[in-house]
C-alpha cells in the first residue's frame, strides 16, 4: 500500500510505501518524498525534519507496531498536528493581520480590542490606490494559501475514512488482532480532528470572502472620491463660465456681446 500525503511545503511532502504479513504481524515501510529527510530550503517552521518526528510518534507506541494499519495511521497523524497547527495559529495570525488592516477584527472580540483600520484610504487618491492594491495583492495569496488548506484537510478527512473502511475489511476477514478496538479509537480520534480543522478552514475562508467583498467596497469608495472630485472641479468650471457671460453682459457693449456669443465656443 502506497500512502501519499497532499504536498505543501509548509507541512511536508513525503509518502509512505508499506506491507503487511498477517502470518508474522510484522510491518515493513519506506518513508520517500523530499521532505521526509530534509528541511524546506526556505521554511523553517518546525524545529525537527519530519522523519525525526514520525519516528519518535513509532516509538512511543511500541504495544501497536504489530497491527498493519500503524504505519499510515502514524503517518496522518503526524500531518495531521502540523496541519492543525499550521492552520490555526501560523494561518489565522496571518488572516487576523489582514483583517487589523482592514478595520474587521472586531467581530467576536471584546470592544477593548477592536481594531482600527490601517489603509490610507483618506489620503490623497495615488497614495490610497497604492495601499488598497498592496493589501489586495496580500488578501488573494491569503485566500489562495486558504483554498489549499481546505483541500489539505478533505484529504485528510477522506485519508481517514478510507483507513477505517480498511480496518472493517481486515476486522470481517477474521484478521483480528488484540489492538482493533485501539486502532478504530485512534482512528476516530484523528477523524474529529480532521473534521474540526475541515469546518476551521472553511469558516475561515468565507470570513476571507466576506473580507474581501469588504475590500473590493473601499476600493469603490476611493474611485467614487476620485469622481466626485472631478464632478467638483467641472462644476466649478461651468461656474466661472457664467461669471464670465454675466461679466461680459453688464459691462460689454451690446455688439460685442452678439459677435463673442455667435463663436463655436459657445454652439
């Protein structure tokens, strides 16, 4: 059985390729991936390479390395804590950042830390446009990383549910083993918490659109003043133009008042 866990170089991208003989109860598996033996050339998150990790997982649970579905379920596990904490404290800081910027991180929080928004959006128009697009630029790579991270972690869900389909196969050919019950309970241990970290991903992706519908209005707002301005600037103009008719009729005389009017300008 070939385990490929979903490549993203903030986790890990390494696979698991493993057999099993019921005869023996002994296991035998290669780790493989470029991230299973080295650290990520520019990501340096995790304090241990992910092999150092996954073996001190395999040996803190010696009583189970008989069962043949330790391996891979070690293996999800161990995606399964970086992903966790990958998504819930590295992601949502930055996501909480993103929204520090846009005034919106007052939502469930306590009004003595509600945010103020940092955009220059009263500035001058350039100067505005300029940060609206650096923090649009930021806000896509966000929802990018986030639409990743939830396919990440419907893998992770369907990895699960595949595995414990696999344990009732080898529970109803009469494979049994003395640590089923243990290995279904990790099982559906490491299913909570696949689901929960699902159901975080998304809640937070559509907090990320609803941002983003946000941003897309107070770039709406800086145009909008840009035309207002210039509806401004035009009224003004047809101001001076009957100051200057006005002008020209009190104190012009009466032909040359007929001859200025009778120009293209004023057709």
């Amino acid at each position: 059985m070939v385990l490929k866990t979903y490549q993203k170089f903030q986790i890990g991208n390494y696979g698991l390729a493993f057999s099993h003989t019921f005869a023996t109860g002994v296991s035998t598996g290669i780790l493989h991936g470029t991230g299973a033996a080295s650290y990520g050339e520019d990501y340096s998150l995790w304090a241990k390479i992910a092999s150092m990790e996954i073996h001190q997982h395999i040996q803190a649970a010696q009583q189970m390395w008989n069962h043949p579905l330790f391996l891979p379920a070690t293996i999800m596990q161990h995606h399964l804590i970086r992903s966790d904490y990958f998504c819930t404290v590295v992601l949502c800081n930055m996501f909480t950042d993103m929204q520090q910027q846009l005034g919106t991180t007052r939502s469930g929080r306590l009004y003595r830390t509600e945010g103020e928004s940092s955009l220059a959006t009263d500035a001058p128009v350039p100067q505005a446009k300029d940060s609206l697009r650096d923090l649009t630029i930021q806000m896509n790579s966000l929802m990018h990383e986030l639409i990743e991270f939830c396919a990440v972690s419907n893998w992770q869900h369907a990895c699960l549910k595949h595995l414990g389909d696999i344990l009732t196969e080898i529970e109803d050919a009469n494979q049994c083993s003395i640590y089923n019950n243990a290995m279904r309970l990790t099982l559906q241990r490491l299913l909570v918490l696949a689901e929960s970290l699902r159901r975080g991903n998304n809640a937070t992706r559509e907090h990320g659109q609803a941002d983003m519908n946000i941003l897309y209005s107070l770039i709406s707002q800086v145009d909008n003043r840009l035309n207002a301005r210039m509806a401004a600037a035009s009224s003004h103009d047809i101001a001076a133009m009957k100051t200057l008719a006005f002008l020209t009729t009190l104190f012009s005389p009466g032909t040359f008042i007929a001859s200025l009017f009778s120009t293209s300008i004023f057709d």
